[in-house]
C-alpha cells in the first residue's frame, strides 16, 4: 500500500461487531429449518422489552416498517399532519405519505441536530384547526435523546400525538429514563450501523395495547390473532423479521450494554483527537444522561471553503 492510500484510509461507517456466539446461533437456527416465526423472534421481543422497559414489543422487517406500523395503527391518514424535523433519514417522512398524511418539517437546533422546540410550537399553533389531528415524528438524532419534558408539556396541551424516532439510538436515556417510551410507540432499527445490528430489521415497542395488537396483525399481512393462515382481518403486509435475523439481534442483546460502553469510548477518543482542529463537536446536553452514539458527527464551521471539505 503506497503512502497516499495510507493516509486516505477510511473507517467503515458499518462494520457491525459479529462474534462466535452471533454465528453459532444463527447457524443454529438455519440448522432448525424453522426460519420464520419462532421462538428468536419472541426471544428477541422480550430482551428489547425488558431493556427499554415496556410492555410490548413487535419486531419487523425494518425501522421504517415499524414507523409505518405505527401510524398506521394509530389510523393516520388524509386530514392529518405530521411533523417531521428537516434533519432526519427520509423515512420518517415518507410514512406519512403512504398513508396519504401531510407533511411539514420543523427546523432543528444546530447544538443536538434535534428539533427546534420553538419552532415546533410555532407550527403547531399556526395548524392547530387546520388539520384532523397533528402527530409529531419526535427524532433522537444520532442517539442524543430529545428534551423530552419540554416537548410532552406542549404536546399535552395541544393534543399533538408523539411517535417516537428512535431510530438511532437504542440504549440513549432521557433522564435516566431510556428513549423510545416517551410517546405513545417508538422505534428502534437495527442496520448494520446501528447499536445492535439484525442485518436489516427493527422493533415497534409501546405500552399501548392496541397499537401492539395491531402492529402484530398487519406485520403479518393482517392475519387475526390466534386465527387461521387463510384468515385476514386487516390489509396487510408483509414486515415480519426472519428466525436468523430475529437470533442475531436476541444474541447481540446480551452484550448490548458492553457495545455502548466501547462507543462511549470511541467518542471520548475522537473528542480528544479532534478537540484542537477546526471542528465542531458533538455536544452532548445534561439530560441526556447516556448516549449511545450510532454516529460520531462533526461539522466543519459555516463558510469552510469547499476545497477543504
């Protein structure tokens, strides 16, 4: 390798962390010839309730699956609006438009890359009796959680439905409280850049009954619970989460906490690194009392000529 290609080495963006215990589980399962709904995908459901801490838990093909399933539980549709942050991965939005919603995005605070509360507030108010109902998509960008206090009191009083984005940041804490139960459902994904990864895959989690039911049902191209194969309630899809991924992500579970804390380190190590170029660092606020980093972001400052960049 010349010294050129030395110095233009690249860091994968997603080089997920696969270990013996990974590959011998999914082995196991390929072995088993049962390779669709089994019992990983219940395994795997239970060890992300009991982490976040809710009640319910339906993992899917994706995290925009789950977004989808979400709304779509929640009968979002045409004469409603949704609320989407103008910094954020494309699904978040797109959701909305399969179910024939509105869209308006809200500017961001350039400190967290988070939503602008203000902002937030402002559209609200200027749509409150214009719409059927107005929903917030609420994103933990990059794994910084939300202010979520701020947020919830508002939402309150205007009656605006939050859905949670967790899209990003399995594991981050509002508070010490973890994110992706501070609305009425949230979502996690687990690409292979995420905290955990499944291959592709993600979960619905909620302490709302009906939205779990309902998420279960239509995953499943909307299958009635406890019903025949040939027995559909609802227009469905098909979102389910295969066996193998649903026992890669059960076996990453495991050592879940230990991946956030060598992240943690990873930031440290870059904050230290980096601290003395012009750059601006990820800032981390007091109530986000653990983050999970999926990313590390930097940001040249504004007016860097594009000869740098």
């Amino acid at each position: 390798m010349s010294g050129k290609e030395q110095a233009c080495r690249f860091i994968p963006l997603s080089r997920p962390q696969i270990v013996q215990q990974d590959i011998e589980i999914v082995t196991k399962v390929l072995k088993s010839g049962r390779l669709s709904i089994g019992p990983y995908t219940e395994l795997f459901e239970k060890a992300i309730a009991e982490y976040v801490g809710v009640k319910y838990v339906a993992a899917v093909s994706s995290g925009t699956s789950a977004l989808h399933l979400i709304l779509k539980a929640l009968n979002f549709g045409k004469g409603d609006l949704l609320i989407v942050p103008s910094f954020t991965f494309v699904a978040s939005a797109n959701v909305a438009l399969y179910e024939n919603g509105s869209v308006t995005f809200v500017d961001i605070d350039p400190i967290t890359m988070n939503l602008d509360i203000e902002h937030f507030k402002t559209i609200v108010e200027e749509n409150f009796n214009k719409f059927r109902r107005i929903f917030l998509m609420a994103v933990d960008v990059f794994g910084h959680p939300l202010d979520w206090d701020k947020i919830n009191i508002f939402a309150e009083k205007y009656d605006v439905i939050v859905v949670e984005d967790s899209c990003e940041a399995l594991g981050s804490e509002y508070k010490g409280k973890k994110v992706g139960t501070f609305g009425v459902a949230g979502a996690f994904a687990f690409y292979p850049n995420k905290q955990i990864t499944t291959g592709e895959g993600g979960v619905v989690v909620t302490n709302n009954e009906k939205i779990y039911k309902m998420s279960v049902s239509l995953r499943n191209q909307g299958r009635g619970e406890g019903q025949g194969w040939l027995s559909h309630d609802y227009v469905g899809y098909n979102y389910r989460i295969d066996e193998m991924s649903a026992a890669l992500g059960w076996s990453q579970m495991q050592r879940l906490d230990e991946i956030i804390e060598k992240r943690a380190k990873v930031a440290e190590r870059y904050k230290i690194l980096l601290k003395d170029l012009p750059l601006e660092l990820p800032a981390v606020m007091d109530y986000a009392t653990k983050m999970s980093w999926s990313v590390y972001v930097v940001r040249l400052p504004q007016g860097t000529p594009s000869s740098v960049r």
